[in-house]
C-alpha cells in the first residue's frame, strides 16, 4: 500500500486562530475580517477565565509535573513562596562530589566534575553536620568553583553538591571598565537584565562586587546599580546577574495518592513512598518539631503558592523529596501565544470559548444551543482523552467445595 503521509505530527495553533474560530462559530466574523480590538480583549478575558477553570477540574496527564524539594535539616515547613525554599524541576538540577575537604570559611571548593555547572547557578554543599548551605557560583577554574558565600559548616571529600539554574539567570561581560565609586557600568549586552536582579561585576583581582540593579537601558547598554563598583574592573570582565525573587513553583494540585518519595540521596536510587494527608491529619500529629524520617506530608494549598509540611521534621539534608504534581496551565497573554494544551483539546476549546462568549457578543437562540451541545461533546471527547491506560488484571475466581 502506497502511502503520501505528510511527516508533520505537530498542530500548533495561537490564541488568535482560536479567538478567531471560536467568532466563525458564533458567526460573528466573516471570512477574511479582522476582528476589533474590543472583542479580541473580551475573547482573551473569556479564554483565560476557562483555561483557569477547568485547571480546577484535576488533575490534567500533560500537567503532570515532576518536582524535588530539597531538605533542611530540622526545617518542617517549606514555603514555596520564599527564595530559601528549594523546589525545582525534579529534571533541571545536578549534582557532583567534593574532590577534597573545604573548611569553615572557604569561598572555593573543588569538584569531581563541573559539567552542566556555570557561573550564577544556585549551589548547594551538604556540609558535616548533616545540613546543605546554599549559594551562588561566582566563578569556575578547572575544577575549582568559587562561591558567593563562605562556609560556615565544613565539608568533607566525596560530600555530594547540588545545583541548578537560578530564575533569570544570565552572564555577560563589561564592554567599558569601570573604577572605584561608579554606579553606572555599560555591558556587552543588556538582554535578560531587569531592575531588582541581582547583579556581581567581577574585579580585576577576580572577587565579585554583588549588588542589585537599579535601572537598565537598552538602548546604551547601561545599567544602574544599588551600590558603588569598589576595586577597577577592567573591560571584558564577566558579569553575572539572575532574578533576586527565585521561587515560582506553577504548582496547582498534589495528587493525594502516589505522588511523593523520599529519596535517600545520590549515593543510591532508592525512593520511598511517603503519606500525604489531610490538615486535620496533619494537625493532630504529635510532636511536630521533632527530627527523624520523613514519613509525613500536608499540601497547604494557597494562593499564590502553596507551603508543605513534613513530618517528622528531616534529620538529614542527605534525603531529598521527589513529588509529582500538576502544575498551572498557562494562560494567554499575546494573540501569538500558542496553548498549554494539547491540540486534541483545540476543537473543546474553540467551542467552549464560543459558548462563553454568546452572552457577551450574541447569536440566534437556536445557534446557542447547537453551540452549547458541541461544546459539551467536544469537552467531553477530550477529557477521555485525558486519562491514564492502565493494564487490566483477572483474578480467577475460587471456589471453596
């Protein structure tokens, strides 16, 4: 059997195709017409509104999002709201090991490996007193990464480190060196740099002046900072910079069943499944402050971040928490953002926009309710199709003579 198939698998469709099919529905638009600028904005209001509703249906297949949250020792409430909080992308964080000790107060550690690392990323060294202290890298040599922060706990060889892309984070260069007292330093580019990030301007002797932007401007490459440059640094220097609020976790839901493991660290695999229970649960708990294993956990679902509390609260930074959760659907913001969504929801979303907006634009009575079944039905098609295939198991039955 020939065949003549297009190799193309992708249906990639933007916010305005859809505002657009979901006017053609309602026959609102005709072919060709460009559409007011009054009702593409209720059509993106309408279109938000239900892609945040139905985010509250539950859990979505494609959300499904896999997080780790790493441990501190003693700490059981983990905002995830707040820079300290460590949540990341279970897939976007590595990890290597010490190649020698490093004493209280050391700036430079020495790795087995620096692949995946660069300068800005978060950095976190699990120290001897079984803690992890968190930091930034300011420079790498060989296998010798310089940190923003001193140690204030020892580590010892063969310690694992972990570490991960801060928000925002980026590097460049002086393109004008600068002296002692200057606020306004000029960079080789200014793209990602926003105000409020974080910024270190290397100096020539290789320490790191940290402070916080002020202002950027774009067209003179020019950024302002909080505080005066304090040693010359020449032209060509690296200059780092990442967002000075770090934690966003998109999360919305936690599945009550399955979801969370305590791994026991990068020196084996093994994971072990750990309750999520109710606040009521949670709350009665004894003992809520005391150290051991992570058996426990409670979701406090807010908004706009939620915060999880663990019991008992972790003995050791060594274990870490893997979670599976379903992460917020994004919304719409330009016509030309294409959809958190897969295509096969397209027709379901087309549609349902086009029943949302009849109260706001109009149609025929009996057009309404057309509109209204097929929007229904597509919904309804694209739900089954958002659902996990399980393997069927029969049990034969006994009988007892």
């Amino acid at each position: 059997m020939s065949t003549n198939l297009s190799g193309s698998y992708n249906l990639d469709l933007t916010a305005n195709d859809l505002i657009v099919e979901a006017l053609e529905i309602l026959q609102a638009v005709g072919d060709g017409e460009t559409i007011d600028g009054g009702v593409y904005l209720k059509g993106k209001n309408s279109l938000n509104q239900m892609l945040k509703l139905w985010e509250a249906q539950g859990i979505h297949l494609w959300m499904a999002t896999e997080y780790t949250l790493f441990f501190q020792k003693g700490q059981r409430i983990y905002d995830l709201s707040l820079p300290a909080t460590r949540c990341v992308d279970g897939e976007s964080w590595y990890s290597t090991q010490l190649s020698a000790d490093a004493a209280i107060a050391a700036t430079d550690i020495v790795v087995d490996s620096v692949a995946n690392m660069t300068i800005g990323q978060a950095i976190g060294i699990l120290t001897a007193d079984n803690n992890i202290q968190w930091t930034i890298i300011e420079a790498i040599n060989t296998l010798t990464v310089s940190l923003k922060d001193a140690l204030t706990v020892a580590a010892s060889d063969n310690t694992y480190v972990r570490f991960y892309d801060t928000k925002g984070q980026g590097s460049t260069t002086l393109a004008v060196g600068a002296v002692a007292t200057d606020v306004t330093i000029e960079l080789a580019s200014v793209v990602g740099i926003a105000p409020d990030d974080v910024i270190g301007i290397t100096d020539d002797v290789a320490a790191v002046h940290w402070t916080t932007v002020n202002s950027v401007d774009f067209d003179t490459n020019e950024v302002v900072i909080n505080s005066q440059i304090t040693a010359t640094s020449s032209i060509g220097v690296d200059v780092i910079f990442y967002e000075s609020v770090q934690n966003y976790v998109p999360i919305s839901r936690i599945p009550t069943t399955g979801s969370m493991r305590r791994h026991s660290g990068e020196a084996s695999d093994y994971e072990i499944p750990i309750q999520l229970q109710s606040r009521e649960d949670y709350m009665t708990l004894p003992n809520k402050t005391q150290q051991g294993t992570v058996i426990q956990a409670f979701y406090d679902r807010q908004e706009p971040q939620g915060k999880l509390y663990v019991w008992n609260a972790p003995s050791t930074a060594v274990e870490y928490l893997n979670f599976t959760a379903e992460r917020e659907i994004a919304i719409i913001v330009d016509s030309t953002d294409t959809f958190d969504l897969p295509a096969e929801w397209y027709l379901a979303i087309a549609y349902n926009l086009a029943r949302l907006l009849v109260p706001k634009i109009g149609c025929s009575t009996e057009r309404a309710q057309i509109i209204r079944a097929e929007a229904q039905d597509y919904l309804d098609q694209a739900l089954s199709f958002d659902s996990d295939i399980y393997g069927m198991r029969m049990v034969p039955e006994q009988t007892h003579g």
